[in-house]
C-alpha cells in the first residue's frame, strides 16, 4: 500500500529498465555497459534456471504465457533425458534455453514474456 513503492513502480513502468548511457562511470571503451549487460545476462539465464527447476519439481506458472513456458521446459527436459536421480550439464541446459531467455525478463514482483504482438507496454492511450 506504499504509493511511491515497488509494486506502484511496476504498474506504472511496466517491465522499462534503467539505461547506461555513454559516458557514465566511464568511456564505452572501457566495456562498463558490456560489462553490465553480461551481468544482466547471466542473472536472467540463473532466474530462468531457477524456473526451469521449479517447474520441473512440480511448481506451475501463472500468465497468458505459463503452459507455453512449462510445455517449452518439459520438451527440453526430454530432450536433455533430465530425469529423477540424472546429474544434467548445467551449461547445455542454459544452451537450450537461450531460445526461451530471448523473450522471457525475470523481475522482483513479476516475471514478464515478452510478445510484441500482446505487450501492453507498447501500446500507446488512445
């Protein structure tokens, strides 16, 4: 019930991020923003790891997009032969799931699928 807290925040701006723009905390040259993206990379394929291992202990997921996301995480585990009492290479995993982390952004309150043809935040008031 905070007017000005986290959930507001997200009603408000929907899934729109922060942006590093040239110049700060060093030139481009230095990589600061690659540096930063890859961060942003490896904490969205840790969440969709996260996800992927949730659904497949039993947890179902919620949202226009959760069955796509389940039937996509249950089709690589078949493919993986990820089954009970079955160590899987974690790095071919997150190979496989590449497909899915391109549209997918994990966020503290929720978690967005990405579909430009249904995004909410794209759209513009009438």
């Amino acid at each position: 019930n905070e007017p000005f807290g986290t959930v507001a925040g997200m009603r408000q701006f929907g899934h729109v991020r922060e942006v590093t723009f040239e110049g700060y905390a060093g030139s481009v040259e230095a990589g600061f923003r690659d540096e930063v993206e890859a961060a942003r990379a490896a904490g969205k394929m840790r969440d969709l790891i996260d996800m992927y291992t949730d659904v497949k202990a039993g947890a179902r997921l919620g949202g226009p997009m959760g069955a796509k996301l389940e039937a996509d995480f249950r089709h690589i585990a078949e493919v993986l032969g990820d089954l009970p009492g079955k160590v899987v290479d974690e790095k071919r995993l997150a190979q496989m799931l590449k497909n899915v982390a391109r549209e997918v952004y994990p966020a503290l309150i929720n978690d967005c699928f990405f579909d430009a043809a249904t995004a909410r935040c794209l759209k513009r008031p009438e």
